[in-house]
C-alpha cells in the first residue's frame, strides 16, 4: 500500500502543468464573497473528479447564488470517513494595486496569481488531485467525501455550515482543511465557539485587511490588548 502511495504521489507530481490549469481555470471565474454566487464555478469543479469510477458528485444549492459541491468515493471496505475540505468562494476584489488582473490566473515568477489561488482555489484542486490518488488505490478502508463550499468568507452559514447541518456526508470522522498555511507548512487545528455580551467600539476590517481597520481593544477604555 506505501509503495503504491509513492507510486501515485509521483504521478501527481507528473501532473503538475495539468493542476496549474485547473487552477487558473477556477481562478478565473468571479466567485466573490458577497455575493458568493459559487454556481459556475461549482459547475466547473464538478467537471474535474467526475471520470473518476464509482464517484457520486452532487451540486447542493443551500441558497441563491450559493453553491456547494460534494463528492462522495467508497473505498469498498469499512472504515472511518475521511472528509476533504474546501471553499469556491473568494474574499472580494477591492482596493490594493494589484501588478497582475486578480481574474487573470496568470503564472509569472513561479507563481500562479489570481484572487483565490492561494485561497482557496489552489487547495480545492489539490484535493481533488487526491480523489484521483486514491481511486487508483482501491479498494481501501472507509470513503472520502470532498466538500466545496460557498460562502466562507462570510462565516460560512450557507457553506459548509449548512452541508454539516442537511448532509450527512459531510460529518466525518476526521477532515483535512486545504486553506491557507504555507508551501511547506501543516497546521493541526481545533477551533469552537464562545459566546459573550461585549460592547466595544472599533472599525471591522477583514484579515486580509487589518491596517483599514482599529482594533476595539485597543481603542475601548477598560479593555487592554493582548
């Protein structure tokens, strides 16, 4: 089975041209949050894993215009479900001097530029490239389910939240999150949520976009920053 993995991870290696083209065409769909309409691009995500034999691909409107995707692949054997995890949508083109077209997909200085291509559009290719992988492998132990999601940058309510709430599928026994870290980087992650009653006044900026805004405990008396 590990000679095997090798195997396959070298042929993937061997398609790299091939996953620097499916991203660029991803890429270069608009699939901005708001208003997250994934629908085309979940279209065309479908395209990508469906030769793969014994794979079920489903398009799941949670609300106009957003669009999830899920693939479900059966191993044959039992065991745990792995789910592969992912989001169609991007953070919105604003602002910024941008040196290349943020639609554009173009690959220049070793890099494949373009809203989303890092997140997350690059990491949903990858993915899918794994689908691929593990088809060859079969039979193995357990399923993977690959769920894209839209509406992640808006707390993903009508993503991924609503696929865990109507999909069974989507709950697994352990999930790879294909978001940004870093080329050589994995992180190990386990994030909730705490409720409060907090008032503080501030300006809300996005992560990618922290300078535009001021942070409320910093600026709140009572309240000091960590």
């Amino acid at each position: 089975m590990i000679a095997d993995a090798v195997t396959q991870i070298a042929r993937s290696r061997s398609r790299q041209s091939a996953l620097v083209e499916a991203t660029q065409a991803l890429v270069r769909l608009d699939s901005q949050t708001p208003p997250s309409d994934t629908g085309a691009i979940a279209r065309l995500a479908m395209e990508m894993p469906e030769a793969i034999p014994g794979l079920s691909v489903s398009l799941l409107e949670s609300e106009p215009p957003v669009v999830n995707l899920v693939a479900r692949h059966l191993g044959g054997q039992d065991g745990p479900r792995l789910v592969l995890s992912g989001h169609l949508d991007t953070y919105p083109i604003s602002g910024g001097t941008w040196t290349h077209p943020p639609l554009g997909g173009v690959v220049a200085e070793g890099k494949l530029w373009g809203r989303g291509s890092a997140d997350v559009k690059g990491g949903c290719v990858a993915l899918m490239e794994c689908l691929m992988v593990f088809a060859d492998l079969r039979p193995f132990p357990g399923e993977i389910v690959l769920a894209l999601a839209g509406d992640e940058e808006r707390m993903g309510e009508l993503g991924t939240q609503w696929l865990i709430d109507h999909v069974l599928a989507v709950r697994g026994d352990d999930v790879i999150v294909a978001d940004v870290g870093g080329p050589d980087t994995v992180r190990l992650g386990e994030k909730g949520i705490l409720w409060l009653d907090l008032v503080a006044e501030g300006r809300q900026a996005h992560g990618d976009h922290v300078h535009a805004g001021e942070n409320a405990a910093a600026v709140t008396p009572g309240i000091s920053s960590m």
